[in-house]
C-alpha cells in the first residue's frame, strides 16, 4: 500500500477553540477583544437593539388567515381531456400516467375551457358546468 492509495479525507474537523497555547486559539478564541459579538449568542432576528421587524408587523387576525397554508387543486380544462381513449376512466393516477400533470400534484379539479367530445368515466372534482357536459358527451360523474 502507497501513500497515493490512501482514501483523501474531504472533511475538515472543527477548531478547537480555547484549548491551550499549543492551539492557537487560547485567551478569546478568535472572537477579538470586547464588543457584542466577543460575548454570548444573539437571538435570531435581533437587530441591535432595535424593535424587530416581526414585533413591528401587526397580527395576521380574522377567518381566512390559515388559507394561504391550505393545499390549492390543480386546474384542469376540460378540452384537454379529448386526448383519452372513449370509456376511459379519469382518476389522478390515470391524469398523471398520461402526463397531464405532475407527479407532485395531489388535488385537482376539471374545469371550463374546450369543447369535450370523448365520454368518460370521470372520478376528481370538476365544476357544475363541466359536469352538464361530460353528461352531454355519453360520460359519467361519481
């Protein structure tokens, strides 16, 4: 076995600080002399003193504050769904093995937009418009 043959050591090992004067690093331990930053940890967000910026914004009060948290569904116009095969039944494994939207995707609904031509078997949410017309097309609604 070479020296060359070793495996290189990628990570660098943490400063051992105020460990003696053989270290290097003894009486302030690379901190300087004085000041805020010399001494303990400072709360995150601390802005020297002055008020904070999330104690200067007000409350997010009233009904809809946890809306912007809640999952959104996924658009889907109802033209597209012509691509499937007459009979088909549409489910969100079936919208996304033919790709029509992404493998993150977890809610979707159909919606307005094209004329559909194809009946289908149609298992997600979609509007009350695109209902009347999968009904219209020979589909069905569950």
């Amino acid at each position: 076995m070479r020296i060359s043959d070793l495996p290189s050591i990628t990570t660098k090992r943490k400063k051992r600080l105020g460990r003696g004067h053989g270290s290097g690093k003894v009486k302030t331990s690379g901190r300087g002399t004085k000041g805020q930053k010399a001494r303990g940890s400072m709360p995150p967000g601390f802005e020297g003193g002055q008020s904070p910026l999330f104690k200067r914004l007000p409350y997010l009060r009233g009904k809809g504050r946890n809306r912007s948290m809640k999952p959104r569904a996924f658009p889907i116009a109802a033209g597209k769904l012509n691509g499937f095969p007459d009979g088909t039944v549409v489910t969100l494994e079936t919208l996304k093995k033919y790709r029509m939207i992404g493998e993150d995707v977890s809610r979707v609904k159909l919606l307005g937009g094209g004329k559909l031509t194809v009946g289908l078997k149609v298992k997600v949410p979609c509007s009350a418009s695109v209902k009347e017309a999968i009904i219209k097309a020979g589909g069905t609604v569950a």
